[in-house]
C-alpha cells in the first residue's frame, strides 16, 4: 500500500522529531521540571504500537467496521456509498487509492474544501476526529481500504503517529490546543435566556413543535451563539442564517452537529454533549429564522438603575485605615461576586455580590471606586472607602456584556462611566458617580474589510485615553476601533478607526500613548497612536493573540517591548514599542519564545520586576494548564521555568486552572487564581517575584471559582 520511500520519509520524520526534542532540551535546560526522559504521549504512542502490532487482521478489520459505523457512517454510508451532492462515496474511491495516506490525514485533520471523488465534485466539511487514538485511527482506514471495493492493504500505528506528530497535519499537533478548548473558550454560554427572545415558528422551515423551538433556543444560546452570534450572522463562526441552513438540509446539519469539522466546530454529537434527539431539534431550528434578543435602550436602563447611596450620602474619608491601593479585586466566577482582599495583609475584607460571572473589575481614576460588570451586563459600583466596602449603585446595560471603564484624562478624573454591550450592540455612557445612563449608542455597521453591513458587532474592550478626553472602543465583528469624545456628552464625537476583525483585548504600552490590541482572528496586533488619532501599524502575529493586557518590560537587545501569548499555539511574542529610541524595531515582532503550549489568556510583568510570567490555562494538558511558566527579562534565551501553583495551592482533585497572574502595588508579588470547579475547592497562590517561591495560599469556603484578579493601584495607572 505504501512505497518503501513514503515509508522511510515517515520513518525518518519519526527520528528527526525525536532527535530535534533531545536538541531542544539541552538548549531550554530552564523546561527540565517539565519534560522527563519519554513523554506521556510518546509512551501511548508505544503502547498503541505493540497493541496494533499484536492483533490480527481479522481483529483489525473487526474494530475498524465497529469504529466506522460509530463515526463516519452517518455521511458516508453503511456500506460506503456517501451522500450524493454533500458526502463523498469511500466505495471504490480514486481519491484515497491514489494516495492512501490521504485517508489517514483526513481523520486526523479533517477536510474542507473542493475535491473530485470518482468524478464527482464535492465542498463539503469533514470534521477532525483525532480524538481517535492511533491505533483506532490506524483500524479504522485499514477498514476502509479493504472494504467496499477498494484494493486493500494495511495501516501501521507506527504511520499514524508520525503523521499525527510531523507537519503533515494542523491542529493539536502543531499547537496543542484543541479546537474544542478553543471553542470553549470562544463559545462560552450566553447570559441571554431563551424567555427573553421573541420568536415563531416559520411555515419554511422544517416541522417543528413550540416546545422544541424553545428548547433549541436555550441550547442556541449556550453552546453556539458565542460563535455565530445572536442573530446566527457569524462571527468566530460561520454564518448560519436560513438561505444557507435550508440548502444544506437537515441531514446534513445533523452530521456536522453530531461530528463537528475541520474549521474547529466541536463534535457535539460523538463528545457526548448532545443526544441524538437535541441534535434532530437542532437541525431543524436551523432552517427556522433565530428568535432575536429584545433591544434594551435608555427606558429599560433606566428602570433596572438603583442608586442606593447619593454621593452626598457618602463618607467624605476612608472609614478604614487599609491601604486601599493595594486591594485586589477577585471575581469569583460562578458565584455571582467579587472578593476584595487587602494585599498587604492578605485578609479577605468582604465578598459582595455583583452580577453573573463578572468580566472585568476597573477602578476609578481616583481609586476610590471599583466598576465591575458580569456576563450578563450588570454594573455595580463599590465604594472602597466605607467599612466594609459596599454597592453604591447598579444599572444593567444590555442582556450580554463584557467591558467597562471610567474616564482618567486630566479634569475628567471620575467624571464618566461607560461600558459595551454584546447585546445589544451598544455602548452607554454613564454619570461617574452614580451610574445614570446619559447616552446610548449603537455599533451596528459595516464591517472593515468587506464593507457589508452587520447587524451584531459586539463591544469588546474598552481603555481611557492619558493623551484626550477620549474612551477607545474595540467592535469585535466590524474591525473598527473607535475613539469616542467625551467633552461634550450630548454632542459625541466618535472618530472610526479601520483595522481588522476580530478585534478583542489589548492594553497600553509603558508610555501610555500607544494602545495595542489583538485582532485574534485575523492573527494581527493593531497599533493606535492615541496622540495622534490614528492606526500606525497592523503587525501579524501567529495563531490567535490574548493578551489581556499584555505586557511590558525592556528587552536586553530590542529595547521597550509589549509583549503576547496566545490561545493557538506555544508563541510568547514581542513587539517593538519605542519609534523614537529604537525606530527600527517599532511595531515590528522582534522575539518570539517558545512557551509551554497554546491555551495562554494572560501575560504580566511589572517595571520593578524582571520576570515575564506566562498563563495556560486553556491547555488542554494539565502539566501546564496547572502551572506557569516564568522568564528572566535579563536572559530570555534560556527558556523558561515551570512552577506548580495548583500543586502549592493544595486543593484536591479538579481541573484546578491556573489563570491571569497580577502583581501587587510594589511589584514584589504575582498572585495567581487556582480556578477550580464550582463544588471543588479554589484559592489564591501568592509568589514572591524575586525567589519565585510561595509565598502565601489564601482560600476558604468563599473562595468559588476565582478568575479575574485587578490590583488597585496597578490597573487605575494601568501598569503591566
């Protein structure tokens, strides 16, 4: 089936990976903790080996029919005859006789795309099933290749192994994130409710009860709106509007549910995650138009704000004598609430509800305040200088939101608020002391490459401007960054920015003029001179930036950096932040380290400090979404260090993810969130920045899920 020639070129791929991982960890001596003479992977793959190697044929050809009637049945046939005008025929197919091993990549990495199979043309999506293990995959295609009329032959392990670990397949290989942490991460639930919408059934669809509409909504919103959006237009996902679901039919949209595909799209169906019976509902409510979200404009806002103490109401000094400047602002996750610790004595002063699962906590320019805002666009505003701090006021902006933010420039210190909406997409500026909406406006527009109208572009982040009396505004879906004026609130000036979609979070660089944002779709950095007013560069990076709020130090040859990681691959980036002193290196990636692995939302540094510090939580192996991986700023080339903050935290059994390391005023601590789950203990793992050495462990019963952690002082003077 094989020439020797293909067999020795995958043989060789084998050595020279091997070979290159010995290379590799000589030179990264800092990664030791990490690695051990045979990883676990390799010692599957060699179990998987001797265990293919050992079955007969008969045995083989056995399994690989029960495997292929599990998994690939449903679009190719029973007995292999494809779907015509959707799914291929395997039946005495010339695609794969051909070229064999076209077989093996394509389980392993799906397929999309044109292709002619005995004639025919198809452009279909086959889903990535390299949740299958070698020796699976290695049956399975034995199967095939020996049944419906093909000519035969015999598919090692050995094979499988090396195409799953060479340059032949994209995906987990190459980065080792999979597409369903990745979709996880993306397509997080809605804090829309299905009640909330308004919807009927429509006479062009396929038949559909009302009780099945309505459970299709919620699991809509739970599971796929994150990526296609409310109004099913796209985003992070394709398009799933009515004139595209009817053409494809509900047979079709029942096989991609159930085996997900290539582009990234979880395999609902074969995971688990959803039964035979909510795949068919979902295939039909597919075909019918998306029940839509009410709009929520000034009167809804208007009756959901409560101001429950008037600023004149408020203590004219603090009533503590905790040094507010070094609070940390804690949100735990699923419990609805932020906690706020005192960082010099690592005491929890108090826990206060907010709303659901809350985004971003940001404090006022002055400090005294801190804004929070949940999932579900709930505003509150805690008041640090009452004992113990407490709400102030509340307001609910939208359905579903992310961002907020109050204004810093001279003059304006504390005098607005604003934050964004997912949905609707809007954005409302707010008085600063209590939260009364002043004014709503609306995102939807044109997209920046395109120039086609979008109805859902959401709000992703938002920064005050040092440099005028300005918000800057990331719309993720249309690619534009605005610069919304404040000085005069009833007559807005909003300047629009074209750079490229998806934009999502970034922060500012150490001077404070230069705001940097990930367009994490497009795999590009967009650079505003907010002096200026203007974009100055779109820098590519690779596969999907997160910053968070980056961060930056001073690089020993390339001079002020800001620097990424990223959710698709192992990348440390750094870009190049001085046009003066280093004009040459602006804007322009000047290093790229290898980290731990894909899976990475936060980086953090701090001017006082010289470490770099690298998240991964989203990794899908624990050995690094359970730890972090530090860096010495003054010798980056040695790779990095491991350090076990779920081991220290000694919590029990959970995913325990260690999430978004933060600094405290004096830049001598990073504090870590150990985020555990919801009936699992949590906690925070603090780490003395100089000796890298545990420092402290809080926990306690009111610990929930901690994610989020804002410094007081570093966040209102915006340092990282």
């Amino acid at each position: 089936m094989f020439s020797d020639n293909s067999y020795i070129y995958l043989m060789r791929t084998i050595i020279m990976k091997k070979l290159t991982l010995f290379v590799f960890l000589l030179v990264m001596g800092g990664v030791t903790t990490i690695v051990g003479a045979q990883s676990k992977d390799d010692a599957v793959h060699s179990a998987e080996f001797a265990s293919a190697n050992a079955a007969t044929m008969s045995e083989r050809m056995a399994n690989g029919e029960r495997l292929y009637m599990a998994n690939c049945a449903a679009c190719h046939q029973a007995d292999g005859s494809g779907l015509n005008g959707a799914f291929p025929p395997l039946a005495a197919s010339d695609y794969i006789a051909g070229d064999p091993m076209k077989a093996v990549t394509a389980v392993l990495n799906g397929l999309s795309g044109p292709i002619t199979v005995n004639g025919l043309d198809y452009n279909s999506v086959m889903p990535n099933l390299s949740y299958m293990t070698d020796s699976e995959v290695a049956d399975v295609v034995t199967y095939i290749v020996n049944s419906f009329g093909n000519e035969g032959g015999q598919i090692d392990a050995a094979l499988v192994a090396a195409v799953r670990g060479g340059d032949l397949v994209k995906g987990p290989s190459d980065h080792p994130v999979s597409a369903g942490t990745e979709m996880t991460y993306r397509g997080a639930p809605l804090a829309i409710s299905a009640e909330d919408t308004r919807a009927f059934i429509d006479s062009e669809g396929p038949s559909i009860t009302q009780p099945e509409f309505d459970r299709a909504t919620k699991t809509f919103f739970e599971r796929c709106a994150g990526c296609h959006g409310v109004l099913r237009k796209g985003a992070t996902g394709k398009a799933l509007t009515t004139d595209i679901t009817r053409e494809k039919g509900t047979d079709y949209l029942k096989a991609l549910i159930t085996y997900g595909s290539a582009a990234g799209m979880p395999n609902w169906g074969t995971s688990g995650d959803l039964t035979e019976e909510q795949i068919d509902i979902m295939a039909r409510f597919l075909q019918h138009e998306p029940p839509e979200p009410p709009e929520w404009g000034l009167p809804e806002m208007i009756n959901s704000w409560t101001l429950m103490v008037a600023p004149q109401d408020r203590p004219t000094r603090p009533q503590h004598d905790r040094n507010i400047d070094n609070f940390f602002a804690v949100t735990l996750r699923d419990s609805g609430q932020v906690a706020l610790i005192d960082g010099d004595t690592k005491e929890l002063v108090t826990v206060i509800k907010t709303g659901y699962a809350v985004h971003i906590s940001r404090p006022s320019a002055s400090g005294r305040y801190v804004f929070t805002i949940g999932r579900d666009a709930k505003i509150d505003m805690i008041d640090l200088w009452m004992n113990p701090p407490q709400r102030v006021a509340e307001i609910k902006i939208g359905l579903e939101a992310r961002s907020v933010e109050t204004s810093k420039y001279q003059g304006y210190e504390d005098k607005y608020a604003i934050a964004g909406a997912y949905w609707p997409p809007q954005y409302t500026v707010m008085d600063g002391d209590t939260l009364e909406p002043l004014k709503v406006v609306s995102t939807r527009g044109m997209t920046v490459d395109t120039q086609e109208y979008h109805p859902e572009p959401r709000v992703a982040a938002i920064v005050a401007s040092h440099e005028h009396p300005e918000f800057i505004i990331n719309i993720k879906e249309t690619g534009k960054i605005l610069l919304v004026n404040y000085e005069d609130v009833d007559n807005l000036s909003v300047t629009t920015i074209g750079a490229a979609r998806y934009l999502h979070d970034g922060g500012w660089d150490s001077t404070h003029r230069y705001f940097l944002t990930a367009a994490n779709q497009s795999n590009k950095i967009a650079v505003v001179d907010s002096k200026e007013r203007k974009l100055i560069a779109l820098t590519d990076v690779t596969n999907i930036p997160h910053p968070g709020r980056g961060a930056n130090l001073i690089d020993p040859d390339f001079g002020p950096v800001w620097i990424t990681s990223a959710l698709g691959n192992e990348n440390v980036t750094f870009l190049g932040t001085d046009p003066e002193g280093h004009a040459e290196n602006a804007w322009k990636v000047v290093r790229t380290l290898p980290g731990m692995g894909g899976g990475s939302l936060f980086v953090k540094s701090h001017p006082n400090s010289r470490n770099l510090w690298v998240d991964a939580p989203l990794n899908p192996d624990t050995r690094f979404s359970q730890s972090v991986a530090v860096y010495d700023i003054d010798n980056l080339d040695a790779g990095f260090v491991v350090l076990p903050i779920a081991e220290w935290a000694d919590v029990g059994e959970g995913p325990k993810r260690v999430v978004q390391p933060e600094y405290n005023k004096a830049g001598d601590e990073v504090w870590f969130s150990v985020w555990n789950g919801l009936e699992q203990k949590s906690a925070i793992v603090v780490v003395d920045d100089k000796t890298r050495e545990l420092k402290t462990v809080i926990k306690g019963p009111e610990f929930v899920t901690p994610t989020g952690k804002f410094n007081i002082y570093n966040t209102v003077n915006d340092i990282y």
